[in-house]
C-alpha cells in the first residue's frame, strides 16, 4: 500500500492502525535546532484525542506521544523524527457486527475491493485515528513558521451557523467546540448528545483563518499552494469539499466586483500567496456509523470537533513545506 508520505522537502509519514498496538509518524526534512516541547506535543494530542469532548466518541484514549528519534536535549537533530502513540482503549468486538457490512460512505467496500482484505476493527488505516500522526507532523511544522498563526472554526452543524469569522480573535477561546459563539456551548452538546442516543449523525463546515504567511509561496504550475492544499484537506477522510476565499460564492459575483477586493482570493492569486490572510472553507460528510450500530459502538456523532486541529495540522505542513520549496531559491536570488 503506497500513499502514506505526504510532502516534499517536509514530509510525514504515517502508520499503524486504529486497534493495532500503536500508529506513529515519521517526520522528515525538519531542520536542526529547533526548539521541542513535549508537553506542547501533546496539548496539541489532546485537542484530538477520543473522550475529552462531551458528545462525541465515548472511546477513551490518553494518546500519549513517545519520541523515538530526532530529538536530542530538546531539540531536533535534523535527522528523522518518529514518534508512537500506543492504543490503550481498543474494543474490538464493537465491529464484529460490521465485519461483513460495508458502511456507505466509508472505505470498507473500496478496501476489499482494491486489497481483497482488509482490517474491520475500527476500520483498520480508514479510522479516523490515523489523524494523530497528522497532528504530531503540524506541530513539528509549526516549530518552522513560529510567527505563523492558524486557527479553525465549526461555521456550520445542523440549526448552528455563523460564518462570518472575520472578527473573531485567532487567539481567543471558543470553547471546545471551536463555534464562533462561545455561548451555544451547552446547545451544541445537548444537539450531539441526541444525535448519539439516536444512532444519527451529521456533517457541517469549518472556516480557517491562516495570519502572518509569507509572501511568495506556491509552485506553479502543478504545485501551487491553492492546489497542495486542497490535496492536503480532502486527504482527511471526512472532508467532501474544499475552497478557498470567496469560494462558490465567485459563480454569483461580478468580476467588477470581485476584482474591488484582494480578500475574495483567500489569500492566493496565481496559486501563490500575496500577504493577505489566507481562508479555507472544508465540508464535512456525516459519520457513517448510524442507526443500532452507532448505538451500540463509540462513534462520533460529528466528527468535526475533533477534526479541527487535523485540519489546521495539515495546513502548517503544507505551508512549511512551501516555505522549504522557497528557501532552496534564496542563495540564487542573491
């Protein structure tokens, strides 16, 4: 099985599975010297992790974070990063049921297809817990670009909407549900709450803000930054949809218009950005586990609570990346 390494001159490969002894990440092209947190790591394992947010999956993880290499007296070495996190909390016997179903929407038909086996406990490299090897790789990312900010909002789950983020404070706290309205807390727990005693699910959206990205970065003509990541997002398994700036709303807008205000490119033109914060719009698919099956088992109701920072990690791999990509040009321009 190929596609597991994501990047070029930053790049992170994952492993392991859901109910397998551990899933981890190599991360490789991070540059010596940098400064390594462990407790930042694994804050940012938190955000993630299974059975720290009320309504979602009842699975209970510590997600733990080992280091194995790349890492001296908290710094990087320049050298390959690996880092597990052993499963704790397996249960297995949750997905007896769906050993021989294949949920639609999920990958279990498409893997038996393409594999003719495949691993049912938790869906296998399908589950949603291969995500945390995406997050260990933004935090090393991250450490690249320290001036560089991202941040996620849930702008839409079912009755709860509100898209306008641009006066939110990328800084401030949103509760755990990263909703713009910090109030609808407790609405928003007692909406997945009922999603879960009824085996129901539901999708929604996420708006992400990107302050202080340098200028320049993107390679077209294939490699432009719009397209890296929109690969990056739709490579999360519940997005469905991707775009950036303005978005759809372009096919309703004058090019007069349009043409007025930079802000409607999010942040890129030509592929490369141009200074402007850049925005994301990502569509989320409802979880396919529903009915007496997510009854029965640890599901999320909506994955998007704890997607956000898988989202935001993808994001700051990229961009660093990109940032590498440009650098390499810096003893020519001279």
């Amino acid at each position: 099985m190929r596609g597991n390494t994501f990047g070029k001159m930053l790049s992170i490969t994952s492993f392991g599975e859901s109910h397998g002894t551990a899933l981890g990440v190599v991360v490789d092209g991070v540059p010596p010297g940098l400064k390594f947190n462990l407790k930042d790591l694994q804050s940012e394992l938190d955000r993630r992790a299974p059975g720290n947010i009320e309504g979602t999956t009842a699975r209970k993880e510590p997600d733990t974070a080992e280091v194995l290499s790349g890492v001296f007296e908290d710094q990087t070495l320049g050298t390959p990063i690996c880092v597990i996190v052993k499963n704790t909390n397996q249960r297995s016997s949750d997905y007896e049921k769906i050993k021989e179903d294949h949920r639609p929407g999920h990958a279990d038909k498409t893997t038996m297809l393409k594999y003719g086996i495949r691993d049912h406990r938790g869906g296998g490299r399908s589950s949603g817990r291969e995500t945390l090897a995406r997050v260990i790789g933004g935090y090393f990312a991250q450490l690249m670009m320290p001036q560089m900010k991202v941040r996620g909002w849930m702008t839409k789950l079912g009755p709860f909407e509100s898209r306008d983020i641009s006066k939110l404070d990328i800084n401030g706290d949103y509760g755990p549900y990263s909703y713009p309205d910090k109030s609808k807390s407790d609405e928003i727990k007692n909406y997945l709450l009922d999603l879960k005693k009824n085996g129901e699910s539901r999708g929604g959206q996420v708006r992400v803000m990107v302050q202080n990205c340098p200028m320049g970065l993107g390679e077209p003509s294939f490699d432009k930054l719009k397209a890296d990541l929109a690969k990056a997002i739709l490579s999360i398994g519940a997005v469905v949809a991707f775009s950036y700036g303005s978005g759809e709303e372009m096919a309703e807008l004058d090019g007069s218009v349009v043409s007025k205000d930079s802000s409607h490119f999010g942040g890129m033109e030509g592929g490369i950005t141009n200074g402007d914060p850049i925005v994301l719009n990502i569509t989320f698919k409802p979880t396919s586990t529903v009915g007496d099956k997510a009854k029965e088992g640890r599901h999320d109701p909506c994955i998007i609570p704890r997607a956000i920072p898988v989202v935001e990690s993808m994001i700051k791999l990229t961009i660093a990346d990109h940032y590498l990509r440009q650098q390499a040009y810096a003893g020519f321009s001279k």
